[in-house]
C-alpha cells in the first residue's frame, strides 16, 4: 500500500484556503454548491449514499471540486427524524460504517467534513472569557464576540506503531477488546513524536525502545486526531504489561499476524502492519 492510498488522506479537492477569508466570494458560491450533510457527527444518508443538499447560509466551506463548491452543513440543532425528513434521506450513518463502499475521496471528504462540524459545534464559547464565538474563514476559523480571540480547529496528534525485535512484532489486547492491535496514544506537551513512541511502548508493555522510523500520517477526525505511524525495534523482548493499560501483550511472527486478520480496513494500522509483513527489519540505530 502506497501512503496516499491510506484511507482518510491524499484529498484532491481544493481547500482554496487562500480565498477563505473572502466572505463575499464564499456567499457568491452558495446557491450553486453542494452540501454534505450532518447529523451530530453522522451522514444523513439516502439509498445508502452520503446525502446532498443545498447550501445554507451557516454551512462550512470546505473547497472547490473543479468549479463547484463544496460545503459541510450541520444538523444537529433539530431531532433526528427532523433532519432526515427535512432533507429527504433515509437516515444518518457513521463514516466508518459506510467507508467499505465510499471511494478513497468520498471518505476524505466526509472525514474532514465530519471533523470540522465537530469542532465548529463545540466550540461555541470563548475559553479565554467566555463569551459567544462566531463563524470566520467560511467556518474555519470562530471569533470570540467579546475579546476578539481567533479560536483555530483543535488537532490533537497520537502515535500508533509497530515494534519488532527479531521476525516478530508486538501487539497487545486492550481491555474489552477481542483482538490485538498495535500500541497507540495521544502525544503530550513538550514531546517530541519519536519520544511519544518510547513512553507509549515503555507504559503499556514495559518494552524498551531503541530506533525509531516514522513511516505515514493519517487524519482520523474522529473526532480530532492526526495518527501518526511508526516502526520501531524493541532493545528487549522482555514483557512487564501495564494492567491498567492492556489486558495482555505478545510478541507474534509474521506467519502468526497473518492469520490474525480482523485489522480495520481504514486504519493505518493496517498500512503499518502489511509493511512490517512484506518488508525487512529496522536497522538498531537510534533516530529522533
């Protein structure tokens, strides 16, 4: 798999990011765009397929798909069955539900469309006064009514990687979970990526860490993440798993992941596992 075949990345539609600031243009486009259309963070859908419908005045710019523009309009305010009704579908569905029969695009779009409704419908209050915000940027930017802060989409970055030592790598089983899976979490303050690594791997298996690669990024607005996927070779194969953390953590060969299947065909823990599957092992160098 090619990094720009990783699901939810590689968007071809123009955020035209430059002309957001222009409200005039963005109005201008209103009445011949398409909206994509929400319901507290799911697609209204009909026939199965994500829903269009004509632009409001509150919907999100999202870009130009050749000459039309694209927007994201929210919901959320009404009952369900309001919103479906008003807009003739047939129902709101999760993206992740619908991923297996959206094209790499589609699920793009809808990723960040869903990401940036998310954002724009909880970040209604200044944090800094406390004052009501308002709509800026074609909805990319809120503007606090009272102290004028420019509040930005939050973005919060989290790791996801494989570790190997030897031919084998290491997954582990969080609790309620059935399967194993790669190690993950959320980077913290004053933490470089390659250090969220480290201190991911060291809490949940007690593994120690050397090299470090990293390999892709994936947006995962769900409802704000940025995954960022790694590589890295263990110093030991010593396990001390954090109970608190995964329920267990094993060291599997090649031959044992691939039987494991199960994987989520739109994460990029599958990019970085089929990668560990066909290709050799990282040098033991320290990198970051």
């Amino acid at each position: 798999m090619e990094n720009s075949l990783i699901p939810y990345s590689g968007m071809v539609l123009d955020r035209a990011g430059a002309r957001r600031a222009d409200a005039a243009w963005i109005d201008a486009r209103r009445p011949s765009g398409h909206a994509l259309a929400f319901w507290r963070d799911r697609c209204l859908v009909r026939d199965g397929r994500p829903l269009f419908t004509t632009v409001t005045d509150d919907a999100v710019f999202l870009g130009l798909d050749g000459d039309t523009a694209l927007f994201a309009r929210d919901l959320s305010e009404v009952d369900e069955g309001v919103a479906v009704a008003d807009t003739g579908a047939h129902g709101a569905a999760d993206i992740r539900v619908l991923f297996a029969d959206l094209g790499p695009e589609d699920a793009t779009r809808l990723a960040y469309a869903r990401g940036i409704l998310h954002w724009r419908r909880n970040q209604r209050f200044c944090g800094a006064c406390g004052s009501a915000a308002i709509d800026s940027h074609g909805g990319h930017v809120r503007q606090c009514t009272g102290c004028g802060k420019l509040l930005f989409p939050r973005i919060e970055p989290a790791i996801i990687v494989l570790v190997e030592h030897g031919d084998r790598c290491l997954l582990g089983r969080h609790r309620g979970a059935t399967g194993f899976s790669t190690l993950a979490g959320f980077v913290e303050i004053g933490e470089s990526m390659e250090d969220a690594v480290r201190r991911e791997v060291a809490e949940e298996s007690g593994v120690a860490v050397g090299a470090v690669r990293y390999l892709a990024s994936q947006a995962w607005p769900f409802p704000s993440g940025l995954m960022l996927g790694f590589r890295a070779v263990a110093l030991s194969p010593d396990i001390a798993v954090d109970l608190d953390e995964l329920e267990e953590a094993r060291w599997f060969t090649r031959a044992e992941v691939a039987a494991l299947g199960g994987r989520r065909p739109d994460s990029v823990e599958s990019f970085l596992v089929d990668h560990w599957l066909v290709g050799s092992s990282l040098p033991q160098r320290m990198h970051g």
